[in-house]
C-alpha cells in the first residue's frame, strides 16, 4: 500500500541531514534555510435552527489548536520534506452527549474527540518555477479536491502530485491519490464525504451521506490538468476519474481588463460535465453544470473592493444522482466547491439537485485610522427542481490588528439559510421549514 507508514517520510527529514552539503554548505545553513511557520486557532462556531419543542437543539462548538508546518531546505539537487502536525482540542467545553449523532455539538468543526495528528508527511523533488512532484500525504489546491479550510483543520490527501511548467504561465497537472484525510479525521481512509460517519472507524463529519456503512471503499481518484495564463486573460482545464463515483470534467476561463483607472472590470465562465457508473446510483451520473460571473475591481480612498454578480445552471436529467445531480466526493457537504454561486452553508453541488442559483457579492478592504478590516457582504438564492428554493444573506467581517499583533485576525460569519424547501430550508432534519443561522467566530494567529 502507497506510504502505508508515513513515519518513514518523517524519518527521512532527519536522515536527509547528512547530505545536504549540494545546497547548504554547514549543517547549520540548512537549518537556517529551512522554514517553519503554522496557525494558532481559536474557533467558535453555533447554529441556531429556531428550535423549539422536545427533541429540537441548537448545536455550537469551541475549539482551539492549530497547525506546526516544517519544510526542509533543499538537498541533493532539488529534494525536500515537509511535516505538518495538527491538533483540535474541546478542553471539555463542549455537550459531546447523545453520541453516536450528538444534537447539541457542531461536530463539522473537529468531530466529537479531540485532533491530534500528522497531516502532511511528504518528499518532494522542486526545479522552481519548472517542475515540482511531491509524494505522500499534502495539502491539494485543486478545484474538486482541496483544503475545504473552513473549519479547524484542513483536509489532505495522500498520493503522488506533479506541476509541470514546460512555458511560463503554462502548467501541467497531475496526480494520483489513494486515501484521505478529512477536516474532522485522525488519520487516512479510503472513503470520501458520500460515506457515513464512523465508516471504518473513520470520524468523517459534514458531508453529504448517501451510502451504507456497508459499502465498498474506494480507490481514490485519478486527475490531470493544465492552465495557462496571458495578459489578464486566464484558462484551467481539469478531468477528474472519482473511482467508483463519477468521471468529471471541468474547465475556466476568465479575463480582467486592467484599465489603469482604478476600476477595472472582469468576466468569467465555467463549464462541467460529469458522467460513468457510480456507487451512488444504478443509473450511474449524468450531470451538465454552468456558470457565468462578472464584476469589476475597483480602489478607493479606504481601500480596495470587488464587486461581483454570478449565475450557475444545473441541468435536469432522466435518470442518474439526484436526476442529474453533481457528483463532488471531497467537497459535498462542505460547500468548498469552485462554483460561483457556492454561499458559506451550501450550493448546487451540496445534494441540492438540478436547478440554478445566482449569487451577489461585495467585498471591501478597509483602512480606517491604521486599523484594518475586510468586510464581505453576499447573497445567492437557488430555486432547484426537486427540493424547493432556499436564500442566503451573509456577511463577514475580519480584523487585522497589526503593529505588536501582526498575524492575528479576529473574523467573524454569519449566514442566515431560509426557504420553502422542508429539506433545504435550514440544515437540522427536526424542526423543517424553519430558518437556520449559522454564526462562525474564528481568531488566528500566523507566525
């Protein structure tokens, strides 16, 4: 099994001392030229469903922990390693009663226990700005296979990842991964989101379940892609094979007319096709997604800002997931797919079905007396086919101290869900047809 002990990837950092005179001369060279960084956290999260009545909860969560990342320098020509350990620890704030569903917490944030784990233990080989190909577990920034770095760990992946850069601007994409690990995991599983919790011993929370505990595993996934960037102008292509799920493609293009007047307007396009067997359905996938966005970027005297408004179709189909419904293992549930109509609780790709959505957004940076902030103010309404309509007005404010402080930013998100879908109208299966506010405060401090 591919990096079956990841320990070994650790050990190597310690090994690889002894021969890194190709590219730092004295031990203590390497040392100075290798980076550590990483994020103190501090999250409290809470969900107001309007519940009221027996058996109906509000749910919230406390957690604080964070992630230590260590990269070597370089050695023998272009080698390196990297370690991240991660940890989320309740301190015993949390209602963890009623297990194995737990009604009072937020278990989408770091699960029911507390996190500590080795999240990235990996060998690369870097030619900068040429070529990287980066073995073991990693962190991906992939459109359908990403961090989903919104609660208090990111998700990471084990497997083999290439970059290629043969023409500047110009990249080739490749990977192969077998297991992962999820925001709420402590270790690596060959499952995905569609899998119920505890699968395989698996604390997998958040996701958008669909399978028995009895399903098959699955054997990860196979990608390729490529972008291309050229004067203001940018394009991505991507196919996904979700083994035992769906063969995806997707593909981007945006362009940004840079002015020089301070307002400078941009469009883009979005374009996905899924289709093949799936575990999901015996009528397989077969699902055809759009989108449109447009907006400008613009510079005032408090700062610079973005305006946006963006629309995504979901087309129906006769048969297939959900009847044509987007088959997205590593990000439903989450709601960290690229569509840009994706709000903070849900989107398209979230189980909704076929439908359409559009979505309205502002985002200002402030500097206000030395002090800055950014704020955020959006809303996406989705009326889809088969599970009613729901809105989403949101709004985010994130302080950045500075001075004595750099690094710390104190944010915080609110997203109210409403809608006349018993479904979809809020995110509890008790209490149906009421509205949902989920408020999300979230210290950090980088070093």
């Amino acid at each position: 099994m591919f990096i079956k002990n990841r320990i070994v990837i650790a050990t190597v950092a310690v090994l690889c001392g002894v021969s890194v005179s190709a590219q730092a001369e004295t031990l203590t060279d390497f040392f100075k030229q290798s980076k550590i960084d990483g994020q103190i956290r501090s999250y409290y999260f809470s969900r107001d469903y309007g519940a009221t009545g027996p058996n109906t909860y509000n749910q919230d969560v406390f957690s604080l922990g964070g992630m230590l990342n260590i990269k070597t320098a370089p050695f023998l020509g272009g080698f390196g390693v990297g370690v991240s350990f991660f940890a989320a620890h309740g301190l015993g704030a949390n209602d963890t009663s009623g297990g194995p569903a737990y009604p009072h917490l937020d278990a989408t944030v770091m699960g029911p226990q507390s996190i500590d784990a080795l999240g990235q233990a990996y060998l690369q080989y870097e030619i900068p700005k040429t070529l990287l190909i980066r073995a073991g577990d990693q962190e991906l920034d992939t459109p359908w296979m990403n961090g989903s770095d919104s609660r208090m760990l990111p998700a990471t992946y084990q497997g083999v990842f290439a970059d290629i850069s043969p023409y500047h601007d110009l990249h080739l994409y490749g990977m192969r991964i077998f297991r992962w690990k999820s925001r709420t995991s402590n270790s690596y599983y060959n499952d995905n989101l569609f899998y119920s919790a505890n699968y395989e011993g698996d604390e997998l929370y958040g996701g958008g379940t669909q399978l028995p505990t009895t399903a098959p595993s699955t054997s990860g996934t196979l990608a390729f892609g490529a972008s291309y960037s050229l004067m203001g102008a940018k394009a991505t292509a991507w196919y996904y094979d979700f083994y035992q799920f769906a063969k995806m493609f997707y593909a981007t293009a945006d362009y940004t007319l840079k002015t020089g007047t301070g307002v400078d307007p941009f469009v883009g396009a979005q374009y996905l096709r899924e289709w093949g067997a799936s575990l999901l359905s015996r009528q397989g996938v077969d699902a055809t997604a759009w989108g449109v966005i447009g907006g400008v970027n613009y510079k005032t005297g408090m700062g610079d800002g973005t305006f946006s408004v963006a629309y995504n179709a979901l087309a129906p189909q006769t048969g297939g997931f959900l009847n044509g419904g987007i088959v997205s293992p590593y990000t439903v549930g989450y709601a960290t797919d690229p569509l840009y109509t994706t709000a903070m609780i849900r989107g398209l790709a979230d189980n909704l079905g076929p439908g359409h959505g559009y979505k309205i957004k502002v985002a200002q940076h402030l500097d206000l007396m030395g002090q800055k902030f950014l704020a955020i103010a959006a809303f996406a309404h989705f009326t889809t086919y088969y599970n009613g309509s729901s809105s989403y007005p949101y709004f985010d404010l994130t302080y950045f101290p500075g001075g004595a402080f750099k690094g710390l930013s104190i944010r915080d998100r609110v997203e109210l869900a409403t809608g006349t879908s018993a479904q979809f109208g809020n995110g509890a299966g008790f209490n149906k047809g009421h509205s949902f506010i989920y408020n999300r405060v979230m210290l950090t401090y980088a070093f």
